[in-house]
C-alpha cells in the first residue's frame, strides 16, 4: 500500500523554519513506522535524520511524535497510523537536526534524582536478598528504557523545562521503593522541591506515552503519597 | 550548565520547606471538602429553601444561627483558598517572564486576603435590622 509520511524537517545550517517534507512511500500494512523513514532516508531523500538503534523497542532511541503522540518508530506498525503519517521530533527538548533532539536537559534530570544504589552497609558474602514482595513494588518501573517519550508528552515539562519530569520520577521511584537501596531520603527530598514531583499534574499524559506501559502516573503519585507519610 | 541541576533541585528543596508539599495536600483535602459542602450548599439553597425564594431576609434569618455562619466561613475559606492555589498553579505553569510572575502573584495574594477579610467581616459582624 502507499502511505504519505509527513516529516518536520529542520536542518539549522540551511533553514531558517522547519518546514514540512511530504514523501510518498510503498510499504506492507505490517511495516513499521521505522521501516517508512528508512525507506525515504535510503531511497528518497538520504539528508534525512534520525535516532535508531535496536529497532526493536527496547534500545530506547527511535522515540518521536507520530500522529501527534509520542511513540517508538519501531514499534508502530503502519496499519495503525496510515494512510497519512505525521512524524514530528519529540516537543519540549531542542532540535538538532529533523527528528533528533538534544536529550540532554533530559538526561540532567535524570542525573539529578541519582539513579544507582546507595548502600554503604558493608556487602554481604553473597547477594543482597530480596522477597518476590518487596521486589514487586517497584518492579513496573524498573521497565524504563530511557526514551523520553514520557517526558516529552506531558504539558508540565513543555511549559517548564526545569520541571523534573516523569522519566526521572519513574528512575527516583525505581531506587526509593527498592528494600536495598539507603537513598530513599535523600532522593524524596530532591523531588520534594517545587521542579520536583508536586510540578505534576496528573494530565496522564505520561502513561499513556509510555511504550513499556509502565503506569508512570500511578509511580508518581506512589512518590507523593510516600512523601506526604514522611511529614504526617 | 545542567551539571548544576541537581544541586540547584536540592539548593530549591531546601530553601522552599514544604510549601508545595501542604499545597498539594490542601488540595487534595479541601477538594473532598469543598465537594461536600458546595453539594450541600447547593442542595439547601436550590431544593430546601428554593432559588426564587432566596432575599435578603432569608440569609439574615439564616445567619441567626451561628452554626450557618461557620459553615459559610468554611465554605469561603475553602474554596477561595483552593481556588487561588489553582490560579497560583497556573501562574507558575504559564507566566515564566520574573516580572510578571511576581507581579500576578502579588495581585492574586493582596486579592486572596482582600476577599477574605471582606467576607468574614460581613460574617463576623452582620446583624440583621
């Protein structure tokens, strides 16, 4: 079948707008998303760019706006979104070139809530334990790929960028609720400032973004609740 | 410039307490409040005593009782202080320029107490003729 992909393309040496670029594409209604932007980049129009990796959903790179949502090309198959495809760069982060944005405000944020364990108790012989219990707390979030996508949808981090975001919340969530890791004070306090959690706003946005389906906005206000039973 | 970031959330935390913190919870309970009382409000206003039959004779006979006075001070307090905190929220969300930032957020705080000292003074002190 023929499908139209509709690119916003940006080049910052030749434009001074970006500007839209229509490409007429044959592919397989079981094709991905990814599949018609390396038809164009390989057949079509070779000075298009952007981010992939694995290109199978998990490496996390290929996150952009299709059809005004914030999906992994990789994972969107072409049934589901054509005839006509918009493919926009993910909105909220500084575009470098078409699709691929600067992820480093990104990445600051997720830096900022100290995503490692923090345990100075000396190891034990053998394997910090842990119950299937005490793991399935934060088992959902320990699902992010790190793809933005989330962030990148939801209106609390467009208006403001300082605002943490819910990809670093999930990253906090992953270590606060984790029965080995000493950080929890340490990384509730960060997230108790006024860019940190209280920022959100419950849009949802964020969930519905996620391509792990992790329930973000339910592991955000897991982070609020343990923050309001720290101070009652 | 980002590496900053983290000590600048933490230098943030710090000096701002728990301020959004309660904010955040005060919405969350005023709105369970306020969901009550305006239903019940409503219900007493529209059913009980009817909409057309509502003067100024009414609300001085029903502020004889000065549980009705409590109940309109609450139903003010809550949902004037619930509702600047929104106005607030929206605020911080979309007006980024300082000046006007401080600017509207001074307006909205001299008119939060404003409001609310004029309607608990006509509460405080109302007495019918």
């Amino acid at each position: 079948m023929e499908v139209t992909v509709r690119i916003k393309r940006y080049d910052p040496e030749k434009d001074g707008e970006p500007w839209w670029g229509e490409y007429k594409v044959e592919v397989d209604e079981t094709d991905r998303v990814l599949d018609a932007l390396h038809y164009i980049k390989w057949y079509q129009d070779g000075t298009l760019t952007f981010r992939r990796s694995c290109g199978h959903g998990i490496c996390g790179s290929d996150a952009m706006r299709i059809n005004g949502y914030n999906r992994l090309a990789c994972k969107v198959l072409i049934r589901d979104v054509a005839p006509v495809i918009t493919v926009e760069p993910l909105l909220g982060l500084p575009v470098i070139k078409d699709l691929v944005v600067d992820m480093e405000p990104f990445f600051a944020h997720y830096r900022a809530v100290m995503p490692w364990l923090i345990n100075d108790e000396p190891p034990p012989p053998r394997e910090r334990l842990q119950s299937p219990e005490e793991r399935e707390l934060f088992d959902d979030t320990t699902k992010c790929i790190l793809c933005a996508a989330c962030t990148t949808s939801c209106p609390a981090f467009w208006l403001r960028g300082e605002y943490v975001g819910p990809a670093a919340i999930v990253q906090a969530h992953r270590f606060i609720f984790d029965s080995r890791d000493r950080g929890a004070v340490q990384r509730l306090e960060i997230l108790n400032a006024p860019d940190g959690v209280w920022r959100c706003r419950t849009i949802f946005n964020c969930t519905n973004a996620c391509p792990r389906e992790i329930e973000i906005t339910k592991a955000i206000a897991e982070v609020k609740k343990a923050l309001i039973f720290s101070r009652l | 410039m980002f590496e900053s970031l983290a000590a600048r959330t933490a230098h943030q935390a710090e000096r701002s307490g728990n301020f959004e913190l309660w904010a955040w919870f005060f919405m969350r309970v005023s709105g369970v409040i306020l969901l009550l009382m305006v239903l019940f409000h409503l219900f007493w206003m529209h059913f009980v005593i009817g909409v057309e039959n509502i003067n100024f004779a009414v609300v001085a006979e029903r502020w004889e009782n000065p549980l009705w006075r409590i109940y309109d001070l609450f139903l003010l307090i809550f949902a004037w202080t619930h509702g600047a905190n929104g106005m607030r929220y929206i605020i911080e969300d979309y007006v980024h320029a300082p000046g006007w930032r401080v600017t509207l957020k001074t307006v909205l705080l001299l008119l939060y107490f404003a409001l609310i000292s004029m309607g608990a003074y006509v509460i405080f002190t109302f007495r019918a003729p």
